[in-house]
C-alpha cells in the first residue's frame, strides 16, 4: 500500500517543488516507485524542474474529470524507470479540482506505487488544501528566516486538523526540512537557529539542505539535483532525508562554513 | 558591502537571530490562541499563576489579572495579583 506524502510550506519560494524532484528522485533511486502530483494548478513547475515539460499531454484536472485516464496522464521519467509525474494543468480552472475528485485519483494510484508525493501550492488556500488532504504524512519544507516560520507553524495547524487522517482522529506524521541553509550566515548569528526552528515548530527534523548553485544548475537543465549532481551537497543532504524517510537513522549533519581560502572565495561569491 | 565586510571583521554585527527567535515564540504563542486548536496563552498563564500563588497563599481567583499590550516595538505581560489582608501571617502558619 502506498504512502502519500504532501511536500507542504504555506510560505512560497521555499524549495517545495525542488524538494519534491530531489526527494522523488531520490526514492526511486532507491528502487521505490513513485508517483509525483503537481498540485499547482495554473503555475505548474514540477514537470520544468524534471524536464519533462514539453512531454505533458493530460493533467490532473483531466484525470479528476474523467477526459483522460491515469495511464494517459502519467509521465514516466526518462532516466528513472521508478519515477512518474502527474502534471498540474496549466490553463484550466483550478475550481475543477474537487475534494472527491482527487480523493478519487489518489485511491487509484495507491494501487500502483509505493509513494506518492504531493506538491502543494503555496498560500492556504484550496489547492493546498487539496494537495495534503489525504496525506499519510508531510514534509514542511521551511527556511530559516521568521516569516517561513511562521507560515510553517499555521500549516502544521491545518494538518492537525483539515486532512481526512486528522477527521479521523489520527495523526498526519509531520517531518521539518529545512531548507537554504547559509552556513556563513549561521555563523554571524544572522539566522535563525535549527534548533530554535524545531523547538518553535516541535516537529522533528528531516534534514537540512544548505543553499548551494548546484540546486539551481540542476532546475536549469531540468534534472533532479540528486541525480544532476549527486556527490553535491544538496543532493547528499536529499538523499539522506530520503533514507530517514524510509525509517533510516542517520547522524544530522548540519552544513559548516567552508574554512580558511575556500571560505575567502565563498565570501567573496556571495 | 561584502568587500567591506571582508576587512572589518574585527567590528562584528550584533546577532539578530535571537531577535527572531524571540519575535517568533511571541507571535506563535498569540496565533495559535487564535486559531483555537491550542490553549490561550494568557489563559494558560493565568492558570498556572493562580495555581502556583495558590498553593502558599489563599486567594480570590477573581483577583489575578494577567494582561498583554502589544507594542509596536516591545509587548509587555502584567500580572495583577491581589493578596487579602494577613496573608503573611497565614503564610507563618502554614510553614
């Protein structure tokens, strides 16, 4: 039986979609088959970041409303057998996007994967809804700066309450991923600390990616940085996340500051 | 500003992320009231402040006002116990 996950933050801009291609990727290397949702209907940027935009054919919105079947609308991955994408739609309405209805697809593809993320619009509003509404479990990817805190905490409340597993009286397991860490900053005492998010947000922490080029290179050839570029220190920080997410328990390595000469070029780049 | 930065690292800023910790436990604590699914934080507080005076001194529950002023720059906590008459002396002889 699958696990639906929703990659989740409130706050846009966060590293959601990034997270979503770095940690389906990641599980499919690990032999899991996964299904990745675009839940942004209207802004869709999944199949951008995976490289698969000029392959969408059918869409959410046309699988919820019966024109095309899952099997149509699916996008296998071209380098990963494992991995598929279930684009948003780009035009239509996102009013055509029902409760039930998705309900509906997610239930169908549960048959057919072991995981299924779920990347969630930004804001609070319906399509977020929508895309955490039947999650097993959640990622909230948050940065380390107070107002993605902040957004983080309200959406850790509405998964507490507005998901059928919260109805249901249960619990939706809820993972931190921090992400855009600056290790420089850290050490100037210019943000936020990892522990003070986790003790603000008492929720536990997934990983923590640091802010690196190499996450943009990869969204600009359209790969999966744990695939683009996977001895990389975002993509090592993701495929760790994505180990403890399949019950690993790693050691959390929180990203230091390149020393000495490195750390002079760093400086000097940012 | 990072050129400069680079030469003046003897004349450091002051941290700013304590600030944001603090500006973030204290909004949190108001919104979550808010949102109803946690406790009121002046509630709370009001709770376990009467309970901890309570258990040396007896007192009118009536009488312990916990108060917040939200600030543009700073939000201050007033807490208004009032005690009855005697009470050290009910104090002595509890001990």
């Amino acid at each position: 039986m699958a696990k639906v996950l929703v990659v989740t933050s409130g706050k846009g801009g966060v590293g959601k979609t990034t997270s979503t291609a770095a940690i389906g990727a990641a599980l499919a290397q690990n032999g899991k088959k996964v299904a990745v949702v675009d839940f942004d209907v209207g802004l869709r940027n999944l199949d951008l970041v995976l490289g698969a935009e000029r392959r969408v054919v059918f869409d959410l919105i046309n699988v919820v409303q019966g024109v095309a079947k899952l099997p149509q609308a699916l996008i296998r991955d071209k380098r990963l057998e494992n991995l598929w994408l279930l684009p948003a739609s780009q035009t239509r309405d996102k009013e055509a996007l029902t409760e039930e209805g998705v309900g509906r697809v997610i239930a169908d593809m549960r048959n057919n994967f072991d995981f299924i993320l779920c990347d969630s619009p930004a804001g609070i509003e319906r399509g977020a809804m929508l895309a955490m509404r039947y999650a097993d479990e959640a990622i909230i990817v948050t940065n380390p700066e107070v107002s993605s805190v902040r957004d983080s905490d309200r959406i850790i409340g509405m998964l507490d309450s507005k998901t059928v597993k919260a109805e249901k009286g249960e619990q939706v397991e809820k993972h931190i991923l921090i992400t855009r860490y600056d290790p420089a900053r850290a050490a100037r005492g210019e943000m936020i600390g990892i522990d003070d998010i986790l003790e603000i947000l008492a929720t536990p922490l997934l990983g923590i990616i640091p802010e690196s080029q190499d996450v943009l290179r990869a969204s600009n050839v359209g790969s999966p940085v744990t695939l683009n570029s996977p001895a990389s220190a975002p993509a090592r920080a993701y495929a760790d996340a994505t180990k403890r997410l399949l019950g690993e328990t790693l050691p959390m390595l929180v990203p230091a500051e390149p020393k000495g000469l490195m750390k002079l070029f760093a400086r000097r780049a940012a | 500003m990072s050129m400069f930065r680079l030469f003046s690292s003897s004349r450091p800023e002051p941290a700013t992320a304590p600030i944001a910790r603090e500006r973030l436990q204290i909004l949190l604590a108001h919104e979550r009231g808010m949102r109803g699914q946690q406790p009121d934080l002046l509630l709370l507080l009001r709770e376990e402040i009467l309970a901890a005076v309570s258990r040396h001194v007896a007192l009118d529950p009536d009488k312990v006002i916990v108060r917040m002023e939200r600030g543009k720059d700073i939000s201050t906590l007033e807490v208004d116990v009032e005690l009855p008459n005697g009470f050290e002396r009910s104090l002595a002889a509890a001990s």
